[in-house]
C-alpha cells in the first residue's frame, strides 16, 4: 500500500515494487493520478477523498490486506498511521 502513489517518492515506489515482481495498490486524490500510478505499474488505486479506500483495497484483495485486521473506518489515525499487515493463514 502506498499512499501518493502519484507524488515522487510514491511513483518510485510503485516502479520499485513492480522490479521487484510484487503487487502494489495506491491512495491519490484524483483519477487522473490514479491512472497515472497504474500506468507506472500499480495493480489499483483509490481516490482518499471520495469513499472508503480501506474498505475498497479489502475488496480488491479479497480481504488479504486490512488496517491492522480492524473494520475500516474514517478515522485517519487508524487508516494512515497503522500499517497495513498481510493476513494470512497459520500453517
């Protein structure tokens, strides 16, 4: 997850993730920047300023990544601050 996806440091992290064979979903604030990150090679990206980007990224990902396994909400502490874990099954 990487928020800007379309500021510097977030377009070299997109292109960063990409080189290195992983998936990554941005944050931006318009679709215009959205289109732009995944022209760079992001797999998704959700607007912050319209609906819920946390809910969405668990919809997109089949539930595999959640704000810290907590229901998503708006609150920005809890959506921006907290990492973002990978859930996965305890084998």
């Amino acid at each position: 997850m990487i928020h800007a996806g379309a500021s510097g440091v977030g377009t070299a992290a997109v292109q960063l993730v990409k080189l290195a064979g992983a998936t990554s979903y941005i944050t931006a604030s318009s679709q215009q920047k959205i289109d732009f990150a995944k022209s760079l090679g992001a797999a998704e990206g959700f607007n912050y300023k319209q609906g819920d980007w946390a809910k969405e990224l668990m919809i997109a990902t089949d539930g595999l990544f959640s704000p810290f396994g907590c229901r998503p909400t708006h609150n920005f502490l809890q959506i921006n601050v907290l990492p973002l874990v990978y859930i996965a099954p305890v084998c």
